[in-house]
C-alpha cells in the first residue's frame, strides 16, 4: 500500500501581482520501505514539497491537491492540530547544514533526550530518568556515534559537521517514524562524509524498513541509492520511474539533458570534450513560460508545448512530455500529428 | 611546451600560541613543487584541511609562502608586486553570489581591475568590458546591471570576465563548479574549455568532483595533510590509484574507471 499518496498538488504564492504557481500539479507516491530519490535544480521547487508534505509552510503559501493521503487518511481534511498530531509521530525531516539547525547553546544529550517522549518509556517515574539516558544511548548507537559520553556532553560547535547530521538524523529518529524527509543533507559536506550520510540512510531503509525520501539537486549522487527517482524541473512534474530507468532510459528531454551533463555517466566520452547541456537557465518564478515549463530551452519544443502536458506511464515510467525521447506507435503518434495540424 | 608557472619547493606554516621557548608551529604546506604548462589543468584533490586552498592562495598571492619561489615563465614572482602577479594568476571563488559587490554595477565590477592594472582610458575600457561580456556569453548591455539581477549560473560568469579581463595564464578555480547546478555546471565547464583552447589558459582546478577532475583535466595531484601524496596524468592515476588517500577518494564516490 503506498505511504504517501499526492495526486495533482498545487502550491501557489501571494505576491503583490496577483497568485503565482509555484509548484504545478506534482505527483508523488512512496511505498513502505521505498528510498525514492527527488531531484531538482534549485528553484525547483522540491524543497517546497516537503514542506508541504510536513505542514509547515508559512500561511502566504496555497496549498491544493486533488489528492494527499497519509495511509489512507485524507490529509486535506483534517485540522491543523490533527494533522500535526499524526505527522509528527509518522514522519520525520531533517535538513541541510546541521550545524544551524542544532542549538548552539544547549548540549548534545539535551537536545537528544527532549525529543524522546515519555510514552515510550515504562515503569514509575523515578525510573524515567535512566530509561531516558539509556534510549539516547541508544540512538546515538543506531546512528553510527560509538563514543557516545563524549558526544552528550559536547556542543553542536565542537563536533563534526557529519557528526552533527548523524545527530540530526538520531533526534529525527526518535520517535521511530515511518517516513523520513531528507532535504540535502549532504549540501555542504566532502564527498567522504556524504558517503557516510547516504550509508547510514540506506542502512536505516534495508534494516528497519524505513520509507526515505531523499531530496538532492545533484541526480549522479542519488543514482547509487536510492530505488526509485522523481524528476522535477521549475515546479512541474517531469518524470518518475526507478533509478534504471530514469538514469538509463531518461524519456524526457530534460532528464535526458541531466543525465548527459553528468560528468561520471559519460566516462567513455574524451576528457575535454563538449559535454551536452540546455541553452539558458532556469526561469524565475515572475517570468514562468505557460504549458511545458521547460519549453523555452527545450531541444525538441513544438507549438503543442505551450499546453501542459499530461502525464503518461509506460511499466511504472511515468513522463510528462508531448514528445518523449522513444519511438511511440504509429497509430498515437499520427493523432500527435494531427492535433498538431489542428492547431495550426 | 614550454613552462608556464613554475612552483619550487613552496613551504607555509603558521604560527601557533606558545610559550616562549616553546614557540609551535602548525605546518599547512610542505615543501612542494610542480609546473604547468599553457593549454593545460592541473587538478589539485584532497580532504578539507589537506591545504588545497592554502597553495591557492599563495599562488594568487594573497598568502606569502615562508619558503620557495614561484616562477612565470623563467621570471620569479615576488612577493609584495601585486601588480605584476594579478596581472598574470587569477582566481574565481566558490560562491559566486558573495564574491561580487552588490553595490556596484557590472561595469564598475569590472573596471576595476583595469583601473588599477592598466592606463587604458574609459572609452577603451568600457569597450574591453564589452567584449569580455560577450566572450563569456552574457550581453554587452548588461554593463548595467547589478549582481542581483543575475541568476546564479550568470554570476558565476560575471567572476569568470573578472578574471580573465586582464588576459592572464593562469587561472585558479577553487571549487569554482560545485556550487552549481548540473546543468548550468556542464554550460561553465563547456565556456572554460572554449576560453581555455581560445586565450591557452593554464587551469588549476581544485575540486572535490572526481567526475569533472577526470573530464577537465590533464593533470592529477592528491594532496592531504598538507604533503603531496600522488601525482601524476587523470588517466593514469584514476585507473591505477596507489596511495591509500587516492585509492580511498576513488572509493568514496563509487567512481570507477575502465
């Protein structure tokens, strides 16, 4: 059963010059125990969406959906205080530069113990204390930090960056929750520390089935991980499939572009050969083109682009082009032909 | 070929807080020498903390080295002539957006520089501004716009026209690429390798990405703590990695090369 069930999901933004589209219809599903990959340039808006899904967007932001399911429970209709009550105890989210998200003036231990709450815990009250000591213990033990005295009684400043991530992702951990957000956790640490991130996260997926939803800008560092991929481009839906599919039979334009600017994807090309890229940068969210956001810089743009597409699912590939890179059957493909005359 | 810059025996340690008689020092850079050639990139890969960033900046001058030379075709480099050394090594900065002053307009930016490097006078200077824009993609007019009205891909131009305004040999990229999108990251390394066949730069590209190291350059050095470990041409090394920190680095990205 999925996890995670958004259908059509809209965010829009109040500016002073009317409502913009900020995320346009976007789809998203996670099964339990899936570690799906979002990807995005940024302005993206990926990290809009998870916010989104987590319920803390601040009120000038709009969102719709035709669907947003949580195992089931319609999301939409809930109260805030009921929706807050149930996401807090389901899913987790950690982000990016763990240094600014832990408190710099409260010690490690504390900021671990608040986040354990007493429902956990049995036995009368005078044995609260150890239980609370040993569950963090514990945590930080799951989380990979063997020397566990020396990390209570330090703060945030003296510890490594990737100890502090570890950290964030222990006090995320500790209400064992079923679904984890991670929004880049790895954005500004070396490559030896992201390893260690993305190991730790893919352990915590194959043991404990955790369900992970793992948002990056960069597709050739997911690649390794994650089982299934999200493509979003400008706030719109691109493409979805698993990580085979999406790295090696890329349907849409722009993934394909992704997947081909990719310096360790094309190692067979020379060293320093043109690598392939689209013309011009993602647009800003004043100026958005209409239909196919991707359109103005799109290699294979036609006069139907300026409506949006709808999405299609070839064996679970789903895509979000008029023309996906692949040979359609005759008979669709004459009817593409003819819309197209029509519209002439 | 002939050598364009070369680093002899380079040395840089601070001093740290001490007792009298026990005066400690904290070595950031051993002894250390290479050459590079026009036309071509040296990579230089390492943990933080390995001084990568410290050898950059020497080589810029914005560090003096306590030991060693540095020498720019046969002629020595010394260490208070800014003039002479920003004419010929410049560096583009990681971020961008922090790096250009958003009170001035592009054209200010960029003429100052020239002012302080050339006797150029103002109609030839804001022709040159112009046709350093245009080299590097963006449009003459854009003289007069400020930083912020630029995308993040365009700012990182701006630093590029920045540097090469001056037409010098060597330019030093540190982590130049990594904060940039995928997309816009192949658009740069595509403009770095037109301007690189075009003006015969000479590269140093510090970065942590051994999927451009391998694209961009020629040759490879791997340093941590502070010493270099391997050195050598991409290819060679990437295929047959012989130091732990090498082998490690090639580990740590799955990167694999047949």
């Amino acid at each position: 059963m999925n996890l995670l069930d958004i259908r059509n999901l809209s965010i829009e933004l109040d500016t002073p010059s009317g409502r913009v589209l900020a995320v346009d219809k976007v789809s998203l599903s996670i099964k339990e125990g899936e570690f799906r990959g979002l990807v995005g340039e940024s302005g993206s808006g990926k990290s809009l969406l998870a916010q989104a899904i987590i319920g803390v967007l601040e009120d000038k932001w709009h969102v719709n959906a035709d669907r947003f399911h949580w195992r089931g429970i319609d999301l939409l209709r809930l109260t805030l205080a009921e929706r807050r009550d149930l996401l807090c105890r389901d899913i987790a989210m950690i982000f990016q530069e763990p240094m600014s998200c832990l408190d710099p003036t409260t010690l490690i231990g504390e900021q671990l113990s608040e986040a354990i709450d007493d429902s956990q815990f049995t036995g009368y009250f005078w044995q609260r204390k150890k239980q609370r000591k040993e569950a963090v213990i514990k945590l930080l033990h799951k989380v990979g930090i063997k020397k566990h005295s020396q990390c209570l009684t330090s703060y945030p400043h003296q510890l490594t960056e990737a100890i502090c991530q570890r950290v964030m992702i222990a006090i995320a951990l500790a209400r064992q929750p079923i679904l984890l957000i991670a929004d880049e956790p790895t954005a500004t640490m070396e490559n030896t520390n992201q390893g260690q991130i993305f190991r730790l996260l893919a352990n915590l997926n194959q043991l404990k089935n955790m369900s992970i939803l793992l948002i990056s800008h960069d597709l050739e560092n997911l690649t390794h991980w994650t089982s299934t991929i999200t493509v979003m481009y400008s706030g719109q839906f691109v493409e979805a499939g698993t990580t085979e599919q999406i790295f090696n039979k890329p349907m849409h334009p722009y993934t394909r572009a992704l997947v081909d600017s990719s310096t360790k994807a094309n190692l067979q090309i020379p060293a320093k050969s043109r690598l392939i890229t689209l013309p011009g940068s993602i647009p800003i969210l004043k100026h958005l083109p209409i239909g196919c956001r991707l359109g103005p810089r799109c290699p294979r743009a036609q006069k139907t682009c300026v409506v949006a597409p709808k999405v299609t699912s070839f064996h679970g590939h789903k895509v979000s082009c008029h023309f996906p890179l692949f040979r359609e059957t005759r008979r669709k493909y004459m009817q593409k032909q003819q819309v197209v005359k029509g519209t002439e | 070929m002939t050598v364009l810059l070369d680093v002899q025996e380079i040395s840089k340690s601070f001093k740290l807080k001490g007792y009298w008689y026990h005066k400690r020092t904290f070595t950031a850079l051993s002894p250390l020498s290479f050459t590079i050639e026009a036309n071509k990139t040296l990579a230089i890969v390492g943990e933080t903390g390995s001084g990568k960033s410290t050898l950059a900046k020497i080589l810029v001058g914005a560090e003096t080295p306590t030991q060693g030379e540095i020498y720019l075709h046969g002629q020595l480099l010394q260490k208070k002539r800014f003039k002479q050394r920003c004419q010929h090594v410049r560096m583009i900065f990681q971020d961008s957006g922090t790096t250009l002053n958003p009170s001035l307009t592009i054209q200010e930016l960029l003429d100052e520089p020239l002012i302080l490097n050339t006797d150029l006078d103002e109609k030839e200077r804001q022709q040159l501004i112009h046709k350093t824009l245009q080299k590097v993609g963006l449009l003459g007019e854009h003289m007069n716009f400020y930083p912020h009205m630029f995308s993040g891909g365009q700012k990182q131009r701006i630093s590029l026209a920045r540097a090469i305004i001056l037409e010098p040999q060597v330019i030093i990229l540190d982590e130049a690429l990594a904060a940039l999108d995928p997309s816009l990251r192949s658009q740069m390394i595509n403009l770095l390798l037109d301007l690189q066949q075009q003006m015969g730069l000479a590269y140093i590209l510090i970065s942590h990405n051994l999927g451009i190291v391998r694209h961009f350059s020629d040759d490879i050095m791997v340093m941590s703590h502070g010493k270099v470990v391997e050195s050598g041409k991409t290819l060679e090394i990437m295929r047959k990695p012989k130091h732990k920190v090498t082998q490690r680095l090639i580990m740590s990205q799955n990167f694999k090369l047949k």
